[in-house]
C-alpha cells in the first residue's frame, strides 16, 4: 500500500479589486473600514478606473493567473504533494476568511498563506496575515505563513531582468544617463516609529538589482500615497521627477515599481498616466519596467518560498 498522498492547501492573498463599475463603492467602503467614501472621492476613484479598464478589471485577470501559475508550477516541481490554491483578498470576495473556511470545506488539514506582495509592513502583509490566523484558529486549520521573500534570488532575477529590458528602451543613451526610481506604494509615516521593516526590505530589493546591474544613477521614491490627514512616506514619485528635473540629474526616467507584482491602478493609472504627464510637462523621457504578472521567475520564487514553508510545518 502506498502512502496517501499528503494534501496542502496554498491561501494566495492579494489587494482585491471590484468585479465591476457598480461594485467600485462597495470596495472602497471595504478598504475605508466600513466608512463610505463622500461622492467626490467615489468619483475620483471611478474616474480612475474608468481609465484603465476595458472589460475585465486587470488586478482580477492577473490575480487568477498568478494563483494558477503557482499551483500548476507547485505540483509539476513537487509531485509528492498535492497542492491546491485558494484565493483570499483583502477587500473583496472570495476575501481572505472566505478562501480559509474553502480550505477547511474541502477537508485540507494544513495550509501555508503567502501574499502576493515580496515585502512585509504590519500594516499590509501583517493584516492579511492576522486575517487568515484567526479564521484558521477558529476552524482549526494548521497554517503558517511566508512573511517576506524580498530578496529571493529568482525575485531579483525576474526584476533584474525587467531593469534590463527598460534601460534598453532609451536607444542610444548611456546607462548611467538613465535615473533609475524604485517605487513602492507609501504607508503613513508612523510605521517609521513602530520599526516596521517595509522600508528596509525595499531598499534591500532596489540594492540587490543594483548591484546586478552596477547602476550608478539611481534612488528610492514612493508612491501612490493617500490623502488623508496624516504624513505618509516621502519623496512621492510626482516630487521625486521634479527633483530630477531642477537638480538636472538626468532626462531619462525609468520607473521600477518593485512594491507591485502585477498591473492594476497603481501602475497602470499612477504612473502610467499621471506620472507620465508630470514627467511629460518637465521634459522628461519616463519609462515604466514591465510588471512580473506571471513571470515564470516570479512563479518560481512563490512555489520555492510555498514549498519550504510546507516543509517547515
Ligand atoms: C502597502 C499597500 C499596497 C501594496 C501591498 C499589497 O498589494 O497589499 C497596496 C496595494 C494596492 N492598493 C490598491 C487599491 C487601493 N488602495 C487604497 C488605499 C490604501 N492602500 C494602502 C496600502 C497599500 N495598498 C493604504 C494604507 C491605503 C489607505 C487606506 C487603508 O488604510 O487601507 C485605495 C483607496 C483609494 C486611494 O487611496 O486611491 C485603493 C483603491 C490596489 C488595487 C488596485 C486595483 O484595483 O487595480 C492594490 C494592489
Ligand atoms: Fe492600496
């Protein structure tokens, strides 16, 4: 008789985003805590979705390939295990609890959760993190999680080479000529004050690719920040390109959002459209590297991070 074979259940976690136009209001009272946003702030994100959509919402089509990718790569490079993946989204469904109490339906006795995000901030891996903990807790699932993998060699790999690709687009200009931007999306300052480790892991990532790739012209900035009452993480992308702008520190820009593994509004309207009209208006040539999406590096970096935490377990 042989051994049956060991199930293990892979909650993959994500942003979310709204299946349609009519469901923007909902996610964004989910994202507010419960709190609706005023009509003005409801339009302004419609607008922005407006612009980017055609069809399906692209963080939905890129999510539900990732998840695929990585179970189809987990069982082709481990045929001992069976692994089947569930999705968990922040805010929206299947959310996270949702994909948990999915495992538990189908009778998986332990899982591993991983996030589809290489760095760890209490405020955004944490709270996926403790999502799922508590759900699995009380319906009894085994589950540990991957906090981080910002520095997985096949990560930089992936990166590494997108950095390539994107310096290749200025024809003719010298590399060191091309500032280089790693982007991640900005959280309030005050996780500064909690020792949070989001900005390390960043810098370790941008450091990993520029030592790789030798860069000499190149900085941190962030992104995408919130307009709420309180500081967030600074320089934002838009202040950053000024900068390069006044400080003639180059009129080639190539944007690296290494915060972000696929497409959706933060790249697609963040910087596709309003930083490059920023950078448009200073006389400045603005590339933005493509988005890992399901990379095949990439998927190999989640399935090894998945697979060893399996292991630990
Ligand atoms: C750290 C971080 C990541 C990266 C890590 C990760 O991936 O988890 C991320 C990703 C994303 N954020 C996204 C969308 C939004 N985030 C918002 C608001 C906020 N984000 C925050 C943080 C982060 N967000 C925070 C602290 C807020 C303030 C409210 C709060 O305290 O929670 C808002 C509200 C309006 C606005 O501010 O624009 C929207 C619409 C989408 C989906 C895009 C799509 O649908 O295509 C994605 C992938
Ligand atoms: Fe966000």
């Amino acid at each position: 008789m042989s051994q049956p074979i060991r199930r293990v259940g892979v909650l993959v976690m994500s942003y979310g985003t709204p299946e349609s136009l009519d469901q923007i209001e909902a996610y964004y009272t989910h994202i507010r805590r419960g709190h609706p946003p005023t009509p003005e702030q409801l339009q302004d994100l419609k607008d922005r979705y407006e612009a980017i959509v055609g069809g399906v919402f692209p963080l939905r089509e890129n999510t539900d390939k990732q998840v695929k990718a990585l179970e189809a790569r987990l069982n082709e490079k481990h045929p001992g295990t069976a692994f089947i993946c569930y999705q968990g989204l922040k805010h929206a469904a299947p959310f996270i609890e949702d994909g948990v109490e999915r495992m538990v339906q189908d009778g998986l006795e332990e899982a591993v959760g991983v996030v589809l995000a290489p760095h760890y901030s209490v405020m955004s891996v944490g709270g996926y993190i403790k999502r799922a903990e508590e759900k699995a807790k009380e319906l009894g699932l085994k589950m540990s999680f991957v906090r981080s993998y910002q520095l997985h060699p096949k990560l930089i790999d992936a990166l590494t080479e997108r950095v390539e690709e994107g310096l290749r687009r200025f024809e003719g200009v010298d590399k060191d000529q091309v500032r280089v931007v790693f982007t991640a999306h900005s959280l309030p300052e005050k996780i500064l004050e909690m020792k949070d480790p989001y900005p390390e892991q960043l810098l370790e990532t941008s450091k990993a690719i520029v030592d790789r790739l030798g860069l000499t012209n190149w900085q941190f900035g962030w992104q995408s920040a919130g307009k709420t009452g309180v500081p967030w993480l600074a320089p934002d992308i838009l202040d950053v390109l000024q900068t390069i702008r006044t400080e003639n520190q180059a009129d080639n820009v190539l944007v690296c959002p290494i915060g972000f593994v696929s497409d959706h509004l933060e790249i697609l309207y963040d910087l596709d459209i309003e930083a490059q009209q920023t950078a448009k208006e200073l006389g400045l040539h603005l590339e933005r590297t493509l988005s890992l999406n399901t990379d095949p590096l990439y998927m190999e970096a989640l399935s090894d991070v998945v697979y060893a935490q399996a292991e630990r377990v």
